[in-house]
C-alpha cells in the first residue's frame, strides 16, 4: 500500500506537471487526476479511516479480535456457564442450542462460541455432549443394563441413537456397550483409547 501511494502521488504531480507544460490534452488530464484521486480515496477507506475495512477484516487469527471478552468478565462467565451447566442441567434436553445456552448466561451466541473456544479450547457440541457422556456414563454404573442404551441416551439428553454412540465413542474411546463391560461393583476399568473390546 506504501508503494500504491508512493506512485499515485508521483503519478499525479507528473500530470499536473504535464498538463502546466501543454504535453497532456485538459480531458486526458482530468480523467488521470480524477482517477488517482479516486485511488487515494479508496486507501484512506481501507487503511487511514480507524473503522476501515482492511482494519475489520477478518484475518487469520483476528475472528474474535474486536469483540474479544475482557479477562474478567470471560472468567465469570465460564464460572456461570459450568454452574449452569451443573445445577440446571440444560444439557438434558436434545433441542439445546448455542442461542439458547447464551440467554441463559446472558451473552449473545457469537459470545458464547468465543468463550468455548477461546477460553475452553472447545466448541459449543463438544462442550455440550461432555456433560451428555459424563450422565450416561453414571446411567450405565447406576443402572447395570437395566436400561437400554436408547434410554440411556435419551435420558442424557442424546437425539438419537446414534448420535449417542458417536459422541460417546469420540469421548471415551469406547461404545457404551464396550464401557458397560468394563463395569464391575461400581468399580470403573480405563480402557485404551481407539481399541474395540
């Protein structure tokens, strides 16, 4: 851009050079001052201006640069969100989404997404269906196979089946099936991640 301008200036004190000597037809001149000045115009959109485009573009690594919570505040609210989280168990039900968690919490949805992102390196699903496994996982030891896995993840607040198995799978590195087997007085046996049972 330093260069952009460095030559426009010169371009244009080279035509109002020309058109004082005659070298340069008046319309000729006019246009290429018109034009440069319409160049210089828009650098002071994208660059000068403190709202300019350039300035609120969204770069690599600046997505949440300009609305970035203060420190603070985006301590107490992850406080809040895991509070939340806790006692009212909002997770439970298979319709939550990111709008609905931030009113609950206060914030818009951009705010929350930058929250869980910036200051629990994770995303709003993520976030969401920790809190889903974590109430299977205590279903499978409280319950022994009393409840079929399709309740058990209905009861956590899982859609379906199958999206069940999937987070469920992601998280522990194993089926629920697999992780009931692993269950024996209560006591919980790790089981290596990735390996089928």
């Amino acid at each position: 851009l330093g260069g952009l301008v460095f030559y426009a200036i010169f371009d244009f004190r080279l035509t109002v050079s020309m058109l004082a000597t005659g070298r340069l037809p008046p319309a000729a001149g006019f246009v290429s001052i018109l034009v440069l000045t319409a160049l210089l115009y828009g650098v002071a959109l994208l660059v000068v201006l403190p709202d300019g485009l350039l300035r609120s573009a969204p770069w690599p690594g600046r997505r949440y640069a300009r609305a970035a919570l203060p420190e603070a505040i985006a301590e107490a609210q992850v406080t809040a969100l895991r509070q939340l989280m806790r006692d009212d168990e909002p997770w439970r039900s298979e319709d939550l989404d990111l709008a609905t968690l931030a009113a609950m919490i206060d914030l818009n949805p951009h705010q929350l997404s930058q929250l869980l992102s910036q200051h629990l390196a994770t995303s709003f699903a993520d976030f969401v269906n920790g809190y889903r496994v974590d109430a299977a996982k205590q279903l499978l030891r409280e319950t022994a196979g009393t409840m079929t896995m399709l309740e058990i993840g209905l009861e956590a607040g899982f859609g379906s089946s199958a999206t069940f198995y999937r987070a469920f799978r992601r998280r522990t590195g194993a089926t629920p099936r697999e992780y009931l087997a692993t269950i024996d007085s209560d006591k919980v046996v790790p089981i290596a991640r990735g390996k089928r049972g």
